[in-house]
C-alpha cells in the first residue's frame, strides 16, 4: 500500500503509523462505541467521480465490507439527458442498499446514497437537500458543492474521496473538508483513468492520503476504528521551519561537497529525496533528521549520495539509442579528415551509458569500416560513482540489455560478472566534475547528457545547454533523456529528433556570454536593467577596492553609453570643471572644453570600433594643481558586459614618461592642432547630432505609446482566452458527462452481448430446431438444427417461410392455416409431420407472448420426434409377438396376486378348466384343483424370500372330464406385485421325451458324419461322447468310450495334462475359448488341431462338463510355412539380385576409373622409354621397362574386368547371326598367334544361330585364343566346330591338341580371374572362360569342358536353353 | 598460324596431346579450356574461324563433353569447326552418345607416346592438312 500523506509545505513523507495518528485526530473521537439504536452514520463518506469514475467506483465497492456503519453519497458528473445506470452497476459491486436520494432523504448507515442527474446536494445535518444544478453556463461544480457542505455540517465526520475524472471539481472542496479536520482520500493519478480532478486536488496540498480505490475501504474503517487517536493534531502545516531545516540541511551538503542543491536543483526532487532518507532513517520530522545531518557525516554521505545518483541501465531507451546511431553518427564521417571523435558524458554515474555509448558507436565504426580514435571524456559528481564506473564490473543482470555477441566482444568474464575490456576502458577518461560550477570540456563532438537535467531547476538548464552550446564544435549534438528538452526559444539548438531528444548545435556561442549568465556573484539579469549606474554609498570593501584600482590601474574614467560617468580612478579632479547651472552627469560638460573634443573622439572611436583606441598625447594647460602645462597619453578602452547589455568605456590618462616603448609604436591620433575653421565646422555638427538625438528620442517616445496600446490589446487578447478557457472547461464537462453515459452504455452493451451469447448458445445446445417469425411470416431468424430440417440457409433471414421449400411434408398452406389458427387463437398448436427417410418432426407453433416483445410473431420448433416413434412401433411389434408366444405355449399361463388370486382374465385357463372369469377370479381357481392347497400354505415365507414356488397338484380338466396330473411354476413379478406362471399338463411328458430321444439320435448321426472330431467331456475330464470321427482318429471304439475314458488314457502324460488345464479353464471361467494343439495320434503321427471349446451350464449357471470341436488343420499349417519359406527366398533372391547389380556397376567404374591414371603411367614410362632412354643406364631402363610391363599387365586385367563384368551386365541382342562370319572375324584377330605357332586350323562350317552376336564373337574369341595360347608345341592343331544334338539345339565347339588341363582345375576354370600357370608362362587375365561361361548361362545354355593333360581340351558351348549334353575330348 | 582448341581437364592428358602437337613439323598453337563451362562461353564467344579443330575430352568437369557438343551445335561460329572427341572411354554407349551429340570424329585415348603421335597425325592428316602450311613447304 502506497500512503502519502502530504502537507501543505508538500514535502513531508511518514509513516504508516503517524498515519494513524492523522486519521485519528481528525476522528470526532468517542470514547464508547456507538450504540446500535444510534442508527446515524459513523462518518460520512463522500465520493466524487467524474469520467473513469465508474471503475474506480467498482474497485471500492468491491472492497467495501458491509459493516462499515457509514453513510456513502456518490457525487458523479451525469449527463441529465440520459439515464443513469450508476445504481444497477454499483449494485453488483456492493451488497449494500443503494438508494437515489430525494429531496429531504436522510443519510442512512450502510447504504450507498446516489444524486439524480441536474441535481446538486447540500446538507442539514443527516437530512439531503437537492438543488438544481447552475444552469448550463457554468461549469458543473457539484463535487465542491458537496464536499463544502459536508465540511461545514459533519466536520471530522467527513471523509471526502476524489476519483478519477477531468477538470478541478472538488479540489476546492477538499480544501474545505482539510479545514474542517475531515479526512481527504484521493485517487492515485496513476491510478486513475483521467488524473486531472485527482492531481488538481493533490495540488491544492490539502489531502491526505492517495490510494487506489480497492485501498480506500480499508483505510476509512482504520479512520473509523482507532479508539485513542483522537486530540492529536495533524502535523504542522507551517512552512518556515520545514524550509529552514531543507535549507540547513542543503547548506550542510555544500559545505560538505561543494555542490549547492537548493541553488541549482528542483526544490520537488531535492525535498523528495530528504524525505525519503526521513522515512528510511525512521526520523519523526525534518527538525530530527536535520539534526542527524548535522552530526552524522555518514548520514551526509547518504543523503548526497541518495541526491546524486540516478537509474541507469545499459542501451536504456533503445530506441533512442537507435536514433542516435542512425542520426548523429553517420555525421561523424561526413569528414574525411577526421581525427578523433570526442564525446562528454556528464552525469555518467556508475558508467552503463558510457559504454553503452561506446559500443554503440565502435560497432557503427566496425560497420562502415571506419577507423576514428574515440575518446569520451565521463564525468559525474560523486567519487563513489565514478569508481564503479571506471572499475567497470557489472553483473549478468545489468547485462541483460547488451546482445551476447556484443558482451563476448567487449567483455571478459571475472568473479562477480562481466568486465569492461581494456580496449573499451582506454577510450574512457573518467574525471570528477561540478557541471554548474566548473569549465566545460571543449571541441566536443556529441554530448549525452541523459536524464540529469530533469533534477535542475530552470536556471541551472540553461546555464548546462549554455554550457553544452559552448563546449560542442559547429554541429554538435545533444542527446538528452526521453523527458528532457531544450526550450524551442533557445536558438543555439536545432531539433534532430523530437522522440529520441537529439538537438544539434546550429550557432556558436560565446563562452563569456553564457558562463556568467548566471554568475553566482552578479545579480540575476532581470535586476540589473534597473540597477543605477552611479555608486551613491561605498561600503569599506568598496573602498579598499577603489584604493586598490588606485595603486594598480592608470587614472582615468570609466563613462557609459550615454557619456554619463560611472566611475573614476585615480586622482581625475583635474580634469573635471563644474560649469554653473543645473547639474549633469555628462561627463563631457564636466571636462575642460579644449579636452572635451579630445574625450567625445576617443569614446565615440571606442564605441564604434569596439577596441582598444590609442588617442595620442594631449596638453592639459592650467592645471588646477600647479598652474603648469601637463602632457598626457590618452587611451579609450571598451569594457563590456554582454550579459547586462551594458558597454562602457574606459579612459585612461597617463603620463608619457610611464608608457612603454612598444605601446608607442600603437596608432596614433592624427595632430589635434585643429585650424579655427574646422573647430567651428564640428561645433555646427555637433549642434545637428544634438538636433537629430532629440527627433530620435520623439520617435522612441511614439514607439513607447504605440507599444502600451499593443499591451493593452495584449491584455485584452487574454481576457478573451480567459473566457474561451471558461467555455472549454463547460465543453470538457459535457464531455465527461457524454464518458460516463457512454460507459453506462458501455457495461449494459456487454451484459447484452453476454445475454445474447448465451441465448444463442442455449438455442444451439437444446438441438431443437427452432424458426422465429415475424408477424408477416417472414424469417428472422432460426437455429441451425431448424436450418437443417427446413434446409435454410444462412442468407435466408427476412425470407418468408412460405417461400420456403421444406423437406418436411408440410406445404406452404397448411403451414399458412396452422400460423393463421395460432394468430387467431393466441394458443400453441402442434402438428406430427413427417421428414425425409421415415423421420418425424414435432412440429409446434407458438405466438410471442406480448409482455416480452414488442412486435408480435411467432416461434416454430421442430422436435425431431422419430426415435420416439419408432420406440413406439417397436413396442407394439414386442407386444404382438409376446401375445403370439403366449398363444403358442403349451400350457396355461395364470397371474397371480401378492395373495394368491387371479388377477388376469387368462385364455388358456378358461379353455383347460371351462371356469368363466367371474368364477376363476379372485380364489375361485383354487375350485377346479383336486385337494386345494390354502394359498397361505403355498406362499410360505421361505416361497416368498426365494421368490419362487413350483407345485404338483391334480387339476380339473374340461377336455377329458377329470384331474389331471400337472406342473406348476410360478415366479415372483418384479416390485411385489404377485407372482406369474406355468401350468404344464404332466400327463403329456411321456410323448416329449420320445420326440427328445428320436432328436438325439439324428444328432448322433450329424456328427458322425462330419470329418470333424466333436467331443463331450464331464467336469473330471471323462469323455461322454466322441464322434466317430474322432474314435476312428484315436483308434477307438464307442464300446470304449461308454466304458469310460479320459486325454490320460489316449494321449501322452504331458500333452494328457496340459489339454486338462486349458479345460479346467473353461470351466472355471464359463467362457468359450479357442486353442491350438499339437498332440501325437496313434500311427506316431503328429498333427495339428484347432480346437474350440465351450463351456456346459445348466439351468442354476453351474459347469457340468464342456464340449470341444476340433479341426485337424496340419496340412494347412505347412503349406503357410512353405510359402513363408518361399517369399523369404525371393526376397533373398531380389536382395542379392540388388547386390549384383550394385557390385556390377561398381566394377565398371572401378576399371574405368582406375585405367585412366594407368594409362597415364604408361605413357610417361613409354615416354621415358622411347624418347629420353638415351638419359639413363641399361639396368634403370630394364627397370622402367619392367614398370610399365606390369601397367599394361594391369590394364589388360581392368580391360578383362570390364569385360566381364559388361557380360554380366549388358542386355542381350538376340538376332539371326552368320557364325561363320564371325568365325572368320576371330581367326583374323588371332591370325598373328596361328602364324607364329605353325598352328593347322580346322574350321568346320558352322551351323546358324539366334544370339547376341557380339557375345557370340567373344566367347569364339576367348576360346581360341586359350586354345592358341596353350598349344602344343608341335604340330599344333585348333578345330572349330558346331553339331547338332537331338531336339535342335546347336553346340559350338573348339578344340585343340594343346597341354590340357589336370581333372583336378576342372572345378575351377570357369571361376574368374583363376589361373592355371604363371605369368611368366603364359600370359592373361584368366577371365576369358569365365565370360564364355557368364555369357552361355545367360543365354540359357552353358559351357563344358573335357580334357586330358598332354594331350588337348575341348570346349563346348550351347546358346539355347538346355545344359543336357556329353562333352568329351577329342570330340567323336 | 593455326590453333586447335583442347578440351581437357588432366593436366597429363594435355601434356601428351600438346607434346605430339609440338612434334609435329607444323606451327600449331594450342589453346586449352579445363572444363565444360570454360569450353562452352570460350568456344561460342570466339569468333569465326578462331580454332581450327577443337579436340574434346568426354569426362569434364561441370558440363561433360557431350553437354559441350550439344552446346557447339547451337552455336553458328564453331558449327562448322570440327570437334574430334578423345576420350578415355571405349564404351560403344560413349561412342555413340557422342556421335549423336555430333562430334566429327571419336578416338580413344592412346597408352603410348607413339599411339599419341599416330592418332594427333592422323587427325591433323584428316581435317587440318588443307588448312595448313608448313613450315618446311
């Protein structure tokens, strides 16, 4: 809670306890609490509201409780045209009554007492008196009106509370409840919505307390409680002694610090601040806590510590920062020659500004690349700050502002938080420095200056910006905190940026000129204009002075403007004559004529050329003193005071011997020995200048006038203000009363809408479909159920419904007469209607009732009635088939009552006994029972408690003429209401069990013939029944199962236990289960069976044995399993397929890529070789004929690679192929070999072929060429040949006398890259048989091969689908 | 002075091809151009007549040989300039995109000095000798 209790000296600040104190003492002070029959108010409390008032009205009444025992009046501004809502809100606000006063009410306790609008309330004593307001010229002061009353008649019974609102209404009268000792309450202007009425209320310095509103009750029944505070007074209100002990306090300060506050500073934010340290230190008042000051130098300390040391925070306002940046540097490198940017900071406090400042401007620096040394001069007034900020260690906190980057780059981590990097501190100079009262820093480029200007007062503001103006270079800048100006009439300074507070230094000022503008020591400027020029008395410091100018300045005069002397130095009295007459102050008429020419030039030269003027020598004959010629220098010397406009110049008189030389070489006055002629000449001119000064001053003198009559307008200008301030304060009130009105408005129009929302959802939520219409049958709107069954949509309000094409079959005339009887009657009318897909509509009706609307209408619901009509379609349908079933039962159904009697007519028994209803109702039916029983003896209790009976007796029936042997089973009906049975003709039994057992054996016979296995088994796991399906599978006979026989009996152990477990399960838990089981049948053959058993229960809900059916389902189990194993190797199949491929793709581009670098070795060994052997010895050349021997060896290999991995990979091309053709072409690439080797060649002519034909050339290719490689030495022989096997298939085949190959490698040779000899013996890659073999397959066929060592192999190959044939060497 | 064009990005390469250049008895320039891009913007920015023969590799980086022919072929100026591909590749897939892209010739690269100086003979034989005067003549 926020108190501030305010005097009117405006500075004194206590605490919650003196509070009290102030509360009680303007209590009217009982000893004895009030008595109850005493129904008149405790106090009377007083609220005055204007626009905004409502909501601070609720929050009070909200907090209010209800047994404060005060009278409440509300005094708002209303507007007399509308009406006023005030009560119904305030009602939901309080529980207390809330009345309208009238005239002549009386205030009650505990009730909340309005003013009607154009009324305004006095009071004689309790009782209300109502006026009517001022008419509507004046501004409406109601509240005042109130409040003076109320002082005058309850006086410190009155409690007076100003809210929220514009204007001043109530600020006079608080004034009056202050007097009267009343206690004055009023809204925080933060608080409050328009803080005008509160602010000028606290402004007349006499309220007491501010508090929001919900505070406000607490503290009226604290006012009205506290028992003894009563004769204390209100703490003094005098001003002299407060003010004495600020201004001793202050004197303290300077004594101490040199700092003037009370010069200087606000008086608001200096006494603030006193009053702060009051409060903390737990002073009672001023005279206590000055006396602490005065003895307490750490108590000093804090208090000028607490005076100087304001908020501040990294980039604090970071748009302003923005601004700064965006505006004020760029300027910096405008030029190019730049050598420095200088920068002061005064104020700078614990230095977050001045780095802020600082980063800001190097990372613009870093931006534009920019190199410019920064210096900033910080300077702050206390020692303590300018230590922290030149330490420069701030916590994570203080950081938070500073981006992450910006703190990695300009910050080291060290205990405690971040500091300042050394490169950022170097740029700072931090020094301490009084702003007022010390010289300001020069050649500055931009000055920030934020937020310490607002602690000056106005003179010590435009001293800084004076100040500032001196200390920037030509367009400097100013950058002030976000509350602080500089003055628009302040022509030193152009406006940059209004919101970010940047100024820019437009004009030079002098130094001398604002520096004493407010010189401590000269008299404050508006003085000094009236200020006499001619000293009139001296004081003893005067005349030391005086003695002093004597020793130290040369004699002479010091005159003004207006040649009036001012002053005289020295011993002048030669010089000066009193001509007789009235006596002037012009100093020349007081000088010797023939000097007189001399002085009027010198002054005048030194007022117009503004220097020093050097007049020469002049002769003063008929010296006063000694009669003697004396020659003198004369000099003239300006001596101006800008700052009071006054110039004055300086004569000074010296003998020439005390000149110095240099002084003599200055300018010389021209010879004064003037011809007669020209001394009359400047006597008639000076007669002219006489003449024109005084037209000059009748000018002046008009100017003079004409400036009083503009005064006067002036003044009248302002009069007129004055009453067009009068008209607005009128218009401003209407306007509140407009606010209020509106916000009446305001709250009604959401309780509509929240009505209204609630209807609608109310509508939407019952699903009823519902259709307003308005006296024209016109839509006005419906719901969206109603849409639905209508088919409206939603552009269809303001359509007539007659109009409307419905669903329902309901036409436009029907609907007409329905609406037409409902107009008529002004009674609801219903009608059943039928929708769409056999859906029924209730369809009502009903007319607006006229209490609730104003334009008659009607409502239509529909009632979407079909599952109520098919409930009811259902229920005759069960209550057919129920008197169906009762028909068809055979036996007599009879109802009894609680007691035994018929209660029911029943059919049956009528047509079994022949008994007529009035003979068989009541206990009649017992007549036609042989022996009756009494029905007390049948109901029995035990009966009744079991709720069923079932009795034997003999019963006479009609048909045969004689009792009957019969069955009687009777059930109690539900809630007591008799018993319900079956009568069953016994007799008749013996036929049924016939039937039963003819039933049973068909059954027998059904299951026999399924090739199922059915079983039955009791609780102990015996087998009751076992179809013949299942005997034949276990191999037994029906002999064996009648004999008995269990699972344990048929199955091994194990398997025998775990079929009894899961049958014990079913059993246990009556519930049908299916199973699984592998189990061996005799034959040791294992099969699979599904089985599923249920549960047998009789009729009392007990087990008694369960029955299974079993399918043998092994052969289905396996096929699943074959064909899971199948699409497990396909997908293996695809994977590896995958695979190959990959690995594919992986050789051709391994060969390709690898040949490529060898290729480039070859050549450059060949080149070494073939070009540049000559370079090398023998053995280098063996070995780089070695080298590139074995490149080309690897290229062949890759080459082979490639090969065999493009047989593998390329597509094949079938087409007819000439094979001769091809044969031709293979001898001819091998003809080099053939004709080396000697080798006879056998080319049979081949038989045609449908293949690959490039593949078809490369197996022939490979072939031969293994079959020339290997060839024999002697005598070699090659045959190529095809043959024909039976079916048509074409084997190729070669042949040769070579060294074969040992049975051994047989499985080997067609692996690739194996090779059966050394490199040194027979070069090759060893893929040529494994190509032929890939390429073969690939085609269907394959490759075989027959040899013997020594004597030759044979290899044959087919292209066609088929591997089936006999290869054998040498070929038959 | 006659100057051929190569297309090529193995340094190697060009050193074999420019030094049976070199061995020739003719004064031929040579420039060269190490990828497709180069080779695209280089060829159809020169003007008319500034190559005589332009000698391609398949397997260039950027835009490979084939993308190069089919660049050529929509520029007038090297439209009528031959282009012989050399390439490392034998692959008759190669051979045949690059006849279709429309090379004037195709040579596998050579794995000898003397196969280099052959196949530079045999194209220098094929499409320059009318164009060209040598030195001795």
């Amino acid at each position: 809670m926020r108190i501030v209790v305010q005097t009117l000296s405006g500075c004194s600040l206590v605490t919650l306890r003196e509070i009290s104190v102030v509360l009680a003492s303007t209590y009217t002070g009982m000893n004895e609490h009030p008595t109850k029959e005493n129904q008149a108010p405790e106090l009377i409390v007083c609220l005055g509201a204007s626009a905004g008032g409502l909501e601070a009205l609720e929050a009070f009444f909200k907090q209010l409780p209800d047994d404060l025992d005060c009278a409440f009046v509300v005094v708002q501004h209303l507007s007399p045209d509308f009406k006023s809502l005030m009560g119904e809100i305030l009602t939901r606000c309080t529980s207390l009554p809330i009345v309208t006063l009238k005239d002549g009410g009386t205030l009650q306790r505990n009730c909340v007492h309005l003013i009607p609008p154009t009324k305004e309330i006095r009071f004689e004593g309790l009782t209300a008196r109502l006026g009517e307001r001022p008419s509507k010229g004046v501004p409406p002061m109601i509240i005042d009106h109130c409040f003076q009353s109320l002082a005058s008649e309850f006086g410190q019974k009155a409690v007076a509370i100003v809210l929220s609102g514009t204007g001043s209404d109530g600020s006079r009268g608080v004034a009056s409840i202050a007097e009267a000792d009343g206690l004055v309450i009023v809204q925080d202007p933060l608080d409050a919505k328009f803080d005008g009425m509160p602010r000028s209320a606290i402004n007349t310095g006499a309220v007491h307390l501010i508090l929001t509103p919900g505070e406000m009750p607490g503290i009226v029944n604290r006012f009205r409680h506290d028992p003894d505070s009563g004769r204390q007074p209100l703490p003094p209100l005098g001003l002299s002694e407060n003010l004495s002990d600020i201004q001793r306090i202050q004197r303290a300060l300077k004594n101490n610090f040199g700092v003037d506050f009370g010069r200087y500073y606000k008086e608001g934010t200096i006494n603030r601040r006193i009053d702060r340290r009051v409060k903390i230190t737990h002073k009672t008042d001023l005279a206590t806590y000055r006396h602490l000051v005065e003895s307490n130098k750490d108590e000093l300390e804090a208090l000028y510590k607490d005076l100087l040391i304001g908020v501040t925070s990294f980039f604090r306002d970071p748009e302003a920062f923005e601004q700064l940046e965006k505006l004020v540097f760029p300027r910096f490198l405008d030029d190019t020659n730049r050598e420095s940017i200088r920068i002061w900071i005064p104020g700078c406090a614990s230095g977050e500004e001045v780095y802020s400042i600082l980063i800001l401007l190097l990372e613009f620096l870093r931006d534009n690349e920019a190199s410019i040394p920064v210096k900033i001069f910080a300077t702050d007034l206390h020692r303590d700050s300018l230590d922290l900020a030149s330490t420069a260690i701030y916590t994570n906190e203080a950081l938070h502002a500073v981006r992450p980057e910006l703190i990695s780059l300009y910050f080291r981590k060290v205990p405690g938080g971040f500091q300042v990097s050394h490169k950022l501190r170097e740029m700072v100079v931090f020094a301490r420095h009084n702003l007022i009262e010390d010289a300001p820093f020069t050649r500055m480029d931009l000055v920030v200056c934020r937020n310490l200007l607002i602690y000056f007062n106005q003179e010590a503001q435009t001293r800084v910006l004076g100040l500032f103006g001196y200390s920037l270079v030509q367009n400097g800048h100013v950058f002030l905190g976000t509350s602080e100006s500089i003055p628009e009439k302040n022509k030193n300074f152009a406006q940059i940026d209004g919101s970010a507070r940047i100024f820019r230094k437009v004009r030079e000022i002098d130094f001398v000129t604002s520096f004493r503008a407010v010189d401590p020591g000269s008299p404050k400027p508006g003085a000094a204009v009236q200020h006499n020029p001619i000293i009139r008395s001296k004081n003893p410091s005067e005349r030391i002075l005086d003695s002093l100018l004597g020793c130290f300045v040369p004699s002479g005069f010091l005159v003004n403007r207006e040649n009036q002397l001012v002053y005289t130095v020295g011993n002048v009295s030669r010089f000066l004559r009193l001509s007789p007459g009235r006596m002037t102050d012009d100093f020349l008429q007081m000088v010797p004529e023939k000097l007189r020419l001399h002085f009027t030039g010198a002054i005048r030269r030194s007022f117009s050329e503004q220097k020093a003027i050097d007049y020469g020598i002049i002769t003063l004959d008929e010296s006063v003193e000694n009669g003697k010629t004396e020659r003198f220098h004369l000099r003239a010397l300006p001596v101006e005071d800008y700052s009071h406009n006054l110039q004055h110049t300086f004569l000074s008189l010296t003998r020439p011997q005390e000149e110095t030389p240099a002084q003599e070489s200055q300018t010389r006055a021209p010879s004064l020995e003037l011809p007669e002629l020209a001394a009359r000449r400047i006597e008639e001119l000076e007669n002219e200048l006489a003449l024109s000064r005084e037209g000059h001053q009748t000018v002046v003198e008009e100017l003079e006038s004409s400036n009083e009559e503009l005064q006067s307008t002036n003044e009248e200008l302002i009069a007129s203000n004055e009453e067009l301030q009068s008209t607005n304060e009128e218009l401003q009130s209407v306007n509140e009363e407009l606010y209020t009105v509106n916000a009446e408005f305001d709250s009604k129009n959401r309780e509509l809408s929240i009505l209204s929302s609630d209807l609608e959802n109310f509508l939407q939520s019952t699903q009823i479909g519902t259709i307003f219409l308005d006296s024209s049958y016109n839509i006005r709107r419906f719901t969206e159920a109603a849409g639905h069954a209508m088919h409206l949509r939603d552009g269809d309000e303001g359509r007539p419904i007659l109009h409307v094409t419905s669903p329902l079959g309901l036409n436009a005339n029907d609907l007409l007469t329905i609406l037409k009887l409902v107009e008529d009657s002004g009674q609801p009318e219903e009608r059943e209607i039928e929708g769409p897909n056999g859906a029924c509509f209730l369809l009502r009706v009903l007319p607006f009732s006229e209490s609730t609307s104003e334009s008659p209408g009607f409502v239509l619901t529909f009632v979407d009635v079909s599952p109520v009509k098919e409930s009811e379609r259902e229920r005759e349908r069960l209550a057919a088939n129920l008197q169906n079933l009762i028909e068809s039962v055979d036996g007599i159904l009879l109802t009894l009552g609680k007691d035994g009697e018929v209660t029911k007519p029943s059919q049956s028994w009528q047509s079994y006994t022949g008994q007529l209803w009035h003979d068989y109702k009541k206990h009649g039916w017992l007549d036609k029972i042989e022996n009756a029983p009494r029905p007390e003896d049948i109901f029995t209790p035990d009966v009744i408690s079991r709720r069923r009976f079932q009795h034997q007796f003999s019963l006479w029936s009609d048909e045969t003429k004689s009792f009957r042997h019969c069955l009687a089973r009777f059930s109690a009906l539900p809630a007591d209401e008799g018993w319900a049975g079956l009568i069953v003709d016994l007799e008749n039994e013996t036929e049924t069990r016939r039937i039963l057992e003819q039933k049973q054996a068909v059954l027998d016979e059904v299951t026999d013939q399924t090739s199922t296995c059915i079983f039955l088994k009791d609780l102990d796991g015996t087998y009751m029944s076992l179809n013949r399906f299942a005997r034949e599978l276990m191999n037994i006979t029906k002999e064996q199962v009648d004999a008995g026989i269990s699972d344990f009996d048929l199955f091994p152990e194990n398997e025998a236990q775990k079929i009894r477990e899961d049958d014990l399960k079913i059993i246990e838990s009556k519930e049908r289960a299916h199973f699984e089981e592998t189990v061996g049948v005799p034959g040791g053959k294992v099969r699979i069976f599904s089985t599923t058993k249920i549960p047998l229960i009789d009729q009392n809900g007990n087990a008694y044995g369960l029955a299974g059916v079993s399918t043998d389902v092994t052969g289905h189990r396996e096929s699943e399993r074959i064909k899971a194993q199948k699409s497990e190797l396909e997908r293996v199949n695809a994977e590896l397929e995958d695979k190959n491929e990959q690995l594919d793709t992986f050789a051709t581009v391994a060969s390709h890529d690898l040949k490529q670098p060898l290729r480039i070795i070859t050549n450059y060994s060949d080149i070494l070789l073939e070009e540049e052997a000559s370079k090398f010895d023998s053995q280098t050349v063996i070995y780089m004929q070695r080298i590139s021997d074995a490149a080309r060896r690897l290229n062949n290999l890759l080459e082979s690679i490639f090969e065999y991995s493009r047989s593998s990979r390329e597509s094949l091309k079938r087409s007819e192929i000439d094979t001769n053709a091809i044969l031709d072409e293979v001898l001819e690439a091998h003809h080099t070999s053939i004709k080396e080797g000697k080798v006879q060649v056998i080319a049979e002519s081949l038989h045609p072929l449908t293949a690959d034909r490039n593949m078809f050339y490369q197996i022939l290719l490979n072939l031969v060429g293994n079959s020339l490689k290997f060839r024999s030495t002697t005598h070699p022989t090659l045959h190529v040949y095809s043959r024909q096997l039976e079916g048509g298939r074409i084997v190729f085949g070669v042949s040769d006398n070579g060294i074969g190959i040992a049975d051994k490698h047989f499985p080997r040779v067609f692996e690739p890259f194996e090779r059966l000899h050394s490199r040194e013996d027979y070069e090759g890659s060893g893929i040529g048989l494994s190509v032929a073999k890939t390429v073969a397959v690939r085609h269907g066929g394959d490759i075989k091969i027959a040899s013997r060592q020594g004597e030759g192999t044979t290899v044959e190959f087919a292209l066609q689908p088929g591997t089936d044939w006999e290869t054998q060497h040498p070929p038959s | 002075m006659t100057t051929i064009a190569l297309v090529e990005d193995d340094p190697d390469e060009r050193l074999f091809i420019t030094r049976a250049i070199d061995q020739l008895p003719l004064e031929v320039s040579v420039d060269y151009f190490t990828d497709g891009e180069e080779a695209i913007e280089g060829l159809l920015g020169a003007e008319k007549g500034t190559y005589a023969l332009i000698l391609l590799d398949l397997k260039i980086p950027k835009i490979d040989g084939i993308g190069v022919l089919n660049s050529l072929g929509n520029g007038k100026s090297s439209r009528y300039t031959p282009v012989i591909v050399c390439s490392g590749s034998k692959s008759s897939q190669d051979v045949q995109r690059a006849w279709e892209a429309g090379c004037s010739g195709y040579f596998a690269k050579p794995d000898s000095p003397t196969g280099y100086r052959e196949m530079i003979q045999t194209i220098v034989g094929y499409w320059l000798s009318p164009l060209l005067v040598s030195p001795e003549a």
